[in-house]
C-alpha cells in the first residue's frame, strides 16, 4: 500500500504528462482543430440550431458593432436572422470552417498557423478560445449537402488521380504470400513446413508504434532485403528437395499445362520446362510472363536449365529469382494500357485489378478463383469489377482487412504489454472480480474489439454500431471476470447466439482493451487523448515539455476525493486548463471504470497512503462537451457518451479520415476529396459498413494508375 | 537472472586468444589488406532515454577543472580541462554513475561537459531519442511544417554508413535495444528522402545475434568463408531489375524505387563474396538466450549479452557503427518502474519525489548506473581486451565508442551528459574531463544543477563533438558539411546574435543547429548563446592524459 500512495502523489505529474508519445497540450496554445482542414461537417442543417443560437451571441458582442450597416465595416455588414445569409456573401462555406472566411480573419493568436497580418478580426479586442471554438462549430454543424470535403465533380480524371510509387509488400502481406504460394503448389502440410523452416529465424523490423498502419511502410532497406534474400533462398531449397521436388514441379506445371502433355519428372522436355516458368512465373508475379522479343521474361528465367547440369538447381534457382523479383516483392504496375487521350494514366489490366483487390482487402496474393475472373474477364469493366469486388469481400481472407485496419485506427498496438498486477489495489476495497492480466488477455482484448468492427461489417451494421455495441466477444475467462459475464462468447457470434453484456457496457469505448492502462490505475487524460486523437480525430497542440507546476493536496483531502477530482484538482490552474476543459470530459465520462476495465458503480476512498478508509465514494461521470461541440452538448454516463459520440460528425469524418488513410498507404490528397464525400455520404446516410469499406474500391480511381511525368 | 559466467569467459578469451596468434597477413582477405593501409575504425553510439537526475551523479566534479585552453586555441571560448585520473586519487570512482569498473579506462576515455543541442520542437528536441544523438532534429511526417526550415539530412551514423572511407564495404549498421519499439521519437531521412521514424531493429539479443551471424552459422576466426552459392545469381536478378526498368511505362518514381533496390542487392551481393573471416571472430559461445523479464534493473545479464555481442560483431568485421540505445516509449515494460509507472514520466519528472525511501534523482543516477555498469563497463573491457588484427591495436584505440543521455526532468537541452572513450585511431585524445560551460557570470557554481530554469550557464554545441568524430574517424568535411545547414547562422551581423558570431560567413558544419523560430531555442538565441563556430570540431588538449 505504499506504493499507492506514491502514485497518487505522483500521478499528479505523471497522469498528465505521460504524452511523450501521445499528444499533450499546451494551455495558451489550445484550440482544437479538427484532422482534415476540410474533413468536418454534421448532421444538424438548421439555422436555429443551439449553435447557430450560440455563434449569434458571439458574432453580436465581438463583431455587429462595427459589421452593421451604419457601422464602420457596412460594406460586410452580417444579418443575424440568417445563417444562410453568411454562406451567400461568401463568408463562411458551411461545414468547412477552414475554408471559411469569417473563421480565417479571427485573432486566433493561439494558434500555430495564426498571421497577425490577415487574422486580425476583432480590430478591437480578442476573440477567446470559447468563443472561436463557437463559431467554428456552428460552421461546421453546417452541411452542403455533398459531403464535408472539397470537391469537384468537373475535374477531370488526371486530376482526381494521385502518382503514387510502387508498394513494396507489408511483412504481412509478404508471410501471407509466400503461406498461400506455398499452399497452392504444395498442399498445406508440406506448405507449413517449408514455410516454417524458410521463416525460421526471420524477424522483421518493429514499426514504429507511432506508425498506426505498418502496411504503409514502403522503405526496401539492406535488412529486409536480407530477410528477402534468406527466405528465397531457404524456400527455394526446400522445395527442390527430394521429399518435396516431384509434388512441386509436378502441381505447378499441372496448373496449366499448355503443350506439356507429359511430365517426366527427371528430365523436363523442354516445353515442360517453359511451362513451369510461365506457371511458376503467373504465380509469384500475379500475372503472366512477358515474352516479347525485347522482354521475354519467359526465356530469361527457362535459361536456367541450361546453365545448371542438375535439373532441381535449375529449378531453385528460378523459384529463387521470382521470390526476389520487383514483381514478387512489389505492386509493381506497369506495362499496362494508357488511356488513349492520355498517356501518363494507366488502365490496369485484369491482372492487376485482381492483384490490387487482393492486396488491399485480404493482405495476400489472389487465389486461384480469382485469378480465373482475371482471366476471364476484363475487371475494369464495371460489371466484371463488381463480381470480382464482392467475392473478395465476402471471402473470410478479407477479416485480415477489417483486423489490421481496426488495430491501426485505435491505436490497440498500445494495449500495455504489462499492467502492474497492483492494478488491483482498488479492487479488494470493492470486493470485486480479479483477473490476471497476461499475453493471452491481452491479445483477446484486442481481438474483441477487432471483432466488434468485424461483426458490425459482416452484420450489415452501422458505423454507429461500433460505439454502441453491447454484445461479449470474451472468451477468455479473465475477460468474461471483467465484463461480469458467465457465458463466453460463441464462435461464430450472430443476433440469436450473442451473449450481451451488462447494461453498464456498450460499444468499443467501454471494452477493456481501451480502458486498460500500464499502472492499473484509471487514466482519464489517457483515455481521452485516446479518444481525442482516434474516435474524433480533433488535434490539439504539443504538450508542453516543460515542469507541470503541483498544486498542493494534503493527504486528508485525497480521502474525500475521486480520481476524477483529483484530475480536475490537478488540471484546474489556468494554464492546465485552458486545454484540459477540453481534454477531460472525453475521459471523465468514462470514470466508472477502472484500470482494467471494470465497472464500478462506487470508488473505494484511499488514504494519501493507499490505504482503503472503507469508504466509498460517489463516482460522477457527468460531462460537458461545450468547449468541443458546442453549448448543451452532455452525456450523462459512458453509455450517453458513446451514444453521443456515436451520430458527432467528428467521429465519422474520423473513422474516414483514418479508413481512407489505410485504404491508400496514404492521407488522401486534395485532390480526393469526391472519393472522401462518397465514402462520407454512406455513413451520413446510414449506408451498412460495408459500403463504406467498398466504397473507395469502387471509384474509377482503384482501377487506374497515374504515372508520376518522367 | 542467471549468469553464464563460463560462456562469457569463453568468449573473453577467444578475443584475447589474438593476442598470442602472429599475425600474417597472408591469411586476411583481399578486403582486411586493403585497410592495413587505412586501418579500419568503428563507431558504436550508444544513448539512454531517461535523465541522470542531478548533474553531480554523473560529472567528475561540479567545479571548474583547474586547467584551461586559451581562448586562441579554443576558438574564442576558453576551455576548462583536467585529468580524469586526477579525480580518482580524493575518491574511489568518477562519479555516483561512472563506477571504478572504469578506473582502468580513464586515459582511454572523456566526459564532456557543457554540450548544449540545438532545438526544434518538443518532439525532436528531448534528449531521449537516437536521432538528436546523432545531430538530426528532424521530426514526423505529419508535423512537417513544424520542422519545414529544417532541411532533411543525415544523422552521424548514415553519413559514417554512407561513406566509402569509413565502411568500404558498405557493412550494415545495426541498431538494437534494451526495451521498447524505440522508434517514438527519432526520425531520420529514408533511402526515398522522406523523413520516417528509425530505431532499433531488435530488443531480442538472439534475434540480432542470429541476423549477424545467419543464425549462428558464420564461420569463426580463420575459416575460409566460400562465396554464397546465390552471389552470383543476384547478378541475374539485378538483370530482371534492370530489364524492367527498361521497360515501358516506368516513371520517376518507379526508377527511385528500383533503383535503391538494385543498389540493395548490389551490396548485398558484395557482402556474399568469399572471404576469410577474420582473426578473433568468435561469436559462438557467449549467452545469447538471457532476455529480460521484467523491469529495467532485471536486465543485467541481458546487456552484457548485448555487449558482448557488439564486441563479436565488431571483431568479426560484419558491421562498422552499432547503435544501441534503452526504451524510448515510457509504455514498454521494459521501462517500467518496480510500482510500475514509466521511468521517464515515473521519476524523471518527479526528481525530488521519494519512493522506496530513496529520492527520485538518486533512484536514476542508480539505475543509469546499472545500465553503466552492465552494459558500457563490459562493452569497454570487451573492447579493451580485443585486438585489432589488422593494426595490432586494441579494438578500442581505433574506434570510438560514443555516450549520451537524457538531461533532466524538463528535457533540459543543455549540458548534455556525454562521455567517449577510444581514440579513432589516435585522432582523438583522452583521459580528460572537458568542461565547455561559459563561466562568464557564474558566482554560484552548486546552482549549475538538473533544473532547467535555473541553469542558465551554456557551453558549446553539442554537434561538435560530432565533428571530432567524423574527423576523427576518418572524413572530411566534405563527407558531410553542408552550408545549408545552418544558413541562417551565416554572415550575421547584428551584434544582439552575440559578436563572436559576426561575419562567420558560411557556417558548414554537421547536423542541425535549430529550427529558425522555436522560442528559447531559435537560431538568433542560439547564435548568442553560443559560439559560432559549429563547424569546427571541439578542442582538445594536444596530447592524451596522464
């Protein structure tokens, strides 16, 4: 007990400013800004919304005494009666507060990006956080109608089309590959073993953990292709092994067997020899061998059996060649059909639609269904496309999509490695559940929620849905302990089978996977960030690097206080505040869970020492969301909150921004903003998941490629 | 943790086995010829991410050493120095972190004193990354504009990488941990010229052992290596490179990308020729499988292991700079506190708190010290012990083996700890304790502490000593100078930039100084803080000391 009360004295310190890694605040800086300068808009349109009702109070004591029309700025005087009236004289452009006029020329001087030579609105006096923050949210709580981000219907396709360089496969993508190559031509007990002893060893480099979604990752560095080089070469000699040579040569030449009626093993004929390299060639570089006079890739691998006396070197040597090749370890697009009106865009062809399909939704090579679609039909045609688009889609090899892309949107990469086993020092007091907390915990703590994002898309949910969820996905018994259920969840769960939670938990914001922290103690500064940063997508300026100033506390009064009143203690300096009245209320929503997960209706009151008094004390999860969303914005308890969270605006241009993000191994350009909208639209109109999940598959764009001008 | 004590003793004697071996030059390979005429030098960085607490656990003494170098020497700046031995005859060690494991090392080595980093943002700028180490203040991609006038360059163990001179057969660096993805908060430039964050590629000793030595199936001291059975494949395989990239349809960025992969595999084939591995390459037997299991004082074993192994590598020649650093994320275990908070956030922001009933500060000296003590004692002795085949040298008199460590709990940018040890060769003296503070002004020597705020009393720039380094170690200022660099600092003339920094023309120098405009950290205040001359390595004493 101790230790608890070093940690109360020092979380002080610690809770906030464990941002070293994840943003912190910097009170004069703070004004939240949102991800995409363009990326937010809402639901509500009304001009006598609250927030419209508050930006008319602002606008009137900061800006109507000089913009009336016998004030000193009646060349631009504003009509209060109407929010319209400032989208028709060009003043703001609703839903987009950065691209509005009226939001520029504000004093904003806190701001990083603020020019006192434009941005000088007030000319008498200062516009405060507050009210900016005000007028920012009415803009935004405008709609267009045509989705939140800039766009162009008339530009032409050269323009909406972004250059981009070849993409070097993910670690991911590369195991999945060489597992399904092997798989194909080997059958799966031979492939696992090869596979494990051609991997045996290889561990790729750690990706940041700032780096949310490792596949975009396309640096081809002297380590991975070291790693490159070992695999090849191992596999490339298990193969030709004696146990495995005839099973290898004999399926890849039998995939196609062209003019090699009959295969003698021991000595290939020579068009026996061919078609193993075409066969061998269509399956490593997803699409046939070239064999034009000027590129024949088909003879320049077939040489080999000429250069090598034994037969099964020959055939080690090719298969090692294609493991290294650029088409092997890349998307690597070209030799394809220019547009005719313009020669810098590329029509994918079949092959390389279904590589793309392939590569984006089930990180792996097609497999065979889909390479007979590639070569049956022509899949830049809609039709075509479409049949191609939803048998991906529909494979379970596209939960590899939905997994990887949930891990890397919530950051769950941070789910802590260890959490003090101490963690419980709140729990005795309450008499409550324990649980261990270990590898296996925490892996099906991540995996919950992965699933949660999983069955919302393969339930035809709503990304509302993943806020608001109540149904267990605990298997594990120290999770079901948390979660206070007794059933675990069925394997495949539906509506009629599920096991739902408790009516104190709903959605991924209440899973334990993103309450847990490394100490075991509640943080709500960490869960906000979190939410802040990966739900809502709001930016806030640096931390401060420097000494948080302590505010004394003596020991009796911590007896009497919450954590969540002790954080409001710690955070309540001007300073601190400034950016905290935002931060908090995005963690203290969430106070009745600990740090593991749990729910607790009551905290157990401690002394300075850590000592349990027997008291309880009343938990109050209460918030106001006004400094955020505006004024009357409140939730009443971590379910009110996720609920509310759930229809913000903010959510799902986040949940966009960061799918868009991982769709394309990129932020989206500007110039991709019709592709966002289309995506945006789904979700505001209560479109299925899924929809969204295609709908960047489905523009034009997936099947074209720009080059970059040479 | 257990303790392979026969192992590690193996070990030890393998490399010091040399020693009794006459060396003939006949058994090195083509490659080792070649560098008896340029003896091969090394470079290990070495970087902890948590701060020493107080000043006076780490440095000798908080008083000015007694000697000086002239103003005319030192470029304008006077310069304290005195005998790292001079301090071990009051006490019986350097200080509360550099224990009497290193008595026997004090003429081998230096401790710098008053090494101030330049400044760019919260991000780049706290002195717990890898990058800042190794004089690049760059940051993320998504915060580009924030580091918008900085220019994208390399950071020291790139350009010594990078260099012909330094690593002739383009070894690999390697870079691994104690703990953590490392990669928080470092940033580098990429073989595509984009700014990504770097860090190490392992914290799992058997995992680096087993990228060095393919699994442990390298070949140990005077056994002829053939060429790998796939060299001369790689050579077709850069054939079906090439012949796409004279294919149809291949843009600008297409080439970019094929071209660095040719440029891998070319080097990668150059690392599969046949060869002699050297004499003293012996890796086979010291403990590779200890790992920690918990917090950062259960490693020792661990980071003898890595010690050793740098050591194996060096010795074997497969790489010429290793860098090695401790967590950078304060959510790793392995930074974890006993009560199991991040040591960074746990204790370094809260020096004078107690816990365990010791004061926070002397709880990271202490653990500092164990990481000195397990780690940088063994790698030395190691070093020490282990003779250079082709100079006859001790491994560590022709290389340089570089520390540094976070300050304070305000990610203090100045006087940054640092110490080194070696000579490169003999381009560098030691046996010294440095002292670059500016004296001018200060009455209260005590209040020179870890506080920020109050210390006030700045040196030189830390990237200087990186240019002793990159002389030191066998390059030009060509290798790596840069005018654009610092152009801001050029050819100042406003005498508020200080007057030692007038008319310094163009300034060259490695590595970046500041961003234009950080606050306390912007070029103009940098200018006046400091002496201009950052491209001129740091002054040293003539002579080693006694």
């Amino acid at each position: 007990m101790k230790k608890l009360y070093f940690f109360l004295k020092r979380f002080r310190y610690w809770h906030l400013t464990t941002g070293v890694v994840v943003s912190l605040f910097v009170g004069q800086n703070c004004a939240p800004t949102h991800m995409s300068s363009t990326s937010s808009s809402s639901l509500a349109s009304s001009q006598d919304t609250p927030a419209f009702l508050a930006a008319k109070t602002v606008l009137t004591a900061k800006c109507v005494s000089c913009h009336n029309p016998s004030g000193v700025a009646a060349f631009s005087s504003f009509d209060l009666t109407s929010a319209q009236s400032f989208v028709e004289k060009g003043l703001i452009s609703p839903g987009k507060p950065d691209a509005s006029k009226l939001i520029f020329r504000l004093k904003a001087t806190w701001l990083a990006s603020h020019d006192p030579a434009v941005q000088n609105m007030p000319s008498l006096g200062s516009i405060s956080i507050s009210e900016y923050n005000v007028l920012r949210n009415w803009v935004l709580s405008m709609t267009s109608g045509a989705g939140p981000y800039t766009c162009n219907q008339n530009d032409p396709i050269e323009k909406k089309l972004v250059a981009t360089a070849p993409k070097l496969l993910s670690p991911l993508q590369y195991r999945n590959t060489l597992s399904d190559f092997l798989n194909a031509v080997m059958g799966s007990t031979s492939a696992s073993t090869i596979y494990n002893k051609a991997m045996t060893g290889v561990v790729f480099p750690d990706v940041s953990i700032e780096e949310k979604y490792p596949r975009k990752e396309n640096n081809l560095n002297a380590a991975h292709l070291k790693i490159f080089f070992n695999i090849a070469d191992a596999a490339a000699k298990e193969l030709v092994l004696n146990a495995n040579y005839s099973t290898f040569v004999t399926n890849v030449i039998n995939y196609d067997k062209g003019f090699c009626t009959m295969i003698n093993i021991a000595s290939l004929s020579t068009v026996c020899q061919t078609q193993f390299v075409r066969n061998l060639g269509f399956r490593l570089l997803r699409r046939p061998l070239r064999e034009i006079l000027a590129d024949n890739e088909t003879a320049a691998l077939t040489q080999e059996f000429a250069v090598f006396a034994l037969q099964t070197e020959a055939v080690s040597t090719i298969t090692f060649r294609l493991l290294l090749s650029t088409h092997f370890l890349y998307l690597f697009e070209n030799n394809e059909t220019p547009l005719t009106d313009n020669p810098n865009i590329l029509r994918l062809s079949s092959y390389a639609i279904a590589s793309r399909l392939s590569y984006q939704f089930w990180n792996s090579t097609p497999d065979n269904a889909l390479f007979a679609k590639a070569k049956a039909k022509d899949l830049y045609q809609e039709a075509d496309f479409l049949d191609a688009l939803d048998y991906v889609l529909q494979s379970p090899k596209a939960k590899s999509f939905i997994d990887e892309f949930t891990a890397g949107w919530l950051s769950l990469n941070r789910v802590p490695a260890l959490v003090n086993s101490e963690s419980a020092m709140q729990l005795p007091a309450l008499n409550l559940r324990t649980a261990r907390y270990d590898a296996a915990l925490r892996s099906q703590m991540i995996q919950e929620i992965q699933e949660i994002v999983s069955y919302t898309w393969r339930n035809n949910g709503f990304v509302e849905d993943i806020l608001t969820n109540n149904i267990s996905f605990a298997r594990n018994a120290e999770l079901m302990k948390i979660y206070n259920v007794a059933t675990p969840a069925p394997i495949t769960v539906n509506s009629s089978n599920a096991v739902r939670l408790p009516a104190t938990h709903a959605g991924i914001l209440t899973r334990a996977g993103l309450l847990v922290e490394a100490n075991g103690m509640q943080n709500p500064v960490h869960r906000a960030i979190r939410i802040i940063r990966d739900v809502a997508c709001i930016v806030l300026p640096e931390a401060p690097a420097d000494t948080i100033p302590e505010i004394p506390l003596t020991p009796g009064a911590i007896e009497t206080m919450t954590m969540r009143k002790q954080f409001e203690h710690n955070t309540s300096t001007t300073t601190c505040f400034e950016c905290h009245k935002t931060i908090n209320p995005f963690g203290f929503a969430l106070s009745n869970f600990n740090g593991l997960g749990y729910h607790q209706s009551q905290e157990p009151a401690l002394t300075a020492l850590g000592v349990p008094t027997g008291g309880q004390l009343t938990i109050d999860s209460r918030v106001s969301f006004d400094t955020t969303f505006g004024p009357a914005v409140r939730a009443t308890d971590a379910i009110d909150y996720s609920l509310l969270l759930s229809k913000r605006t903010e959510y799902k241009n986040c949940f966009i921004t960061n799918y868009t993000d991982y769709f394309l191994n990129r932020p989206a350009n500007a110039a991709e903003g019709c592709r966002l909208n289309k995506a945006y639209l789904k979700l505001e109109n209560r479109q299925p998941l899924g929809e969204v999940f295609r709908s960047l598959a489905l523009d034009p764009e997936f099947r074209l490629r720009k080059l970059e001008n040479n | 943790m257990k303790y392979n004590s026969k192992s590690r003793r193996m070990f030890l004697q393998g490399t010091g086995s040399t020693l009794a071996i006459p060396f003939l030059q006949s058994l090195l390979p083509r490659e080792t010829w070649a560098q008896s005429v340029s003896p091969a030098k090394r470079f290990v960085g070495v970087m902890t991410s948590f701060d020493i607490g107080h000043i006076s656990h780490f440095f000798p003494s908080l008083n000015k050493p007694t000697s000086q170098l002239s103003p005319s020497i030192a470029y304008h700046q006077p310069v304290q120095y005195s005998n790292l031995s001079s301090y071990l005859s009051s006490k019986p060690q350097l200080s509360r972190m550099i224990g009497p494991e290193f008595n026997p090392y004090v003429r081998s080595m230096n401790i710098f004193r008053g090494l101030d980093l330049g400044m760019a943002s919260h991000r780049s700028t706290i002195g717990h990354n890898m990058s800042t180490h190794l004089g690049v203040l760059n940051g993320p991609a998504n915060e580009a504009s924030i580091y918008s006038d900085l220019p994208k360059i390399l950071s020291m163990d790139q350009v010594l990488n990078n260099s012909l001179k330094f690593n002739p057969q383009k070894r690999p660096t390697y870079f691994w941990s104690y703990g953590g993805s490392g990669k928080a908060l470092s940033y580098q430039m990429d073989s595509s010229g984009q700014i990504v964050p770097v860090g190490p590629s392992t914290k799992n000793v058997l995992t680096a052992y087993n990228s060095v030595f393919d699994n442990g199936a390298y070949p140990e001291s005077g056994t002829t290596v053939p060429p790998h059975p796939r060299r001369d494949i790689l050579t077709r395989v850069m054939d079906d490179y090439t012949r796409v990239k004279n294919g149809r349809q291949i843009s600008s960025l297409d080439k970019i990308v094929l071209d660095n992969a040719l440029d891998k595999i070319s080097d990668l084939q150059r690392s599969l020729d046949s060869s002699i591995v050297r004499a003293g390459c012996f890796h086979k037997t010291f403990d590779k499988t200890t790992q920690p299991t918990s917090h950062y004082t259960d490693g020792r074993q661990t980071l003898k292991n890595f010690a050793d192994l740098i050591t194996a590598t060096l010795m074997c020649d497969l790489s010429r700079t290793v860098l090695f650093s401790t967590e950078t994320s304060s959510s790793s275990k392995y930074n974890m506190t006993t009560d199991g908070s991040g040591f960074h956030q746990g204790h370094s922001h809260n020096t004078y708190n107690v816990v365990n009933g010791k004061v926070n500060h002397e709880h990271m000296a202490d653990t500092q010290a164990e990481f000195i003590r397990y780690f940088i004692a063994p790698l030395i002795q190691n070093l020490s012990a282990a003779t250079d085949p082709t100079t006859g040298k001790s491994l560590l008199e022709t290389m340089v083996v570089h520390y540094s460590t976070e300050h304070s709990m305000t990610h203090s940018f100045q006087s940054r700890p640092t110490m080194m040890f070696g000579n490169a060769g003999g381009a560098i003296k030691t046996g010294y304790y440095m002292d670059y503070l500016n004296y001018a002004g200060i009455t209260d020597l005590k209040s020179t502490n870890d506080i920020a705020s109050s210390h006030l009393y700045t040196g030189t720039f830390y990237n200087r000593l990186l240019v002793n380094y990159l002389q030191g170690l066998g390059l030009s200022p060509s290798d790596y100078e840069n005018p654009t660099y610092n152009t801001p600092l050029s050819n100042l003339t406003d005498p508020n930039y200080g007057v030692h920094n007038l008319n310094l023309g163009t300034i060259g120098g490695f590595g970046h100084t500041s961003k234009t405009s950080f606050g306390a950290g912007d070029y103009k205040n940098f200018a006046k803080r400091f002496y201009g001359h950052y491209k001129h390595p740091l002054t040293l004493p003539p002579v080693n000391g006694t």
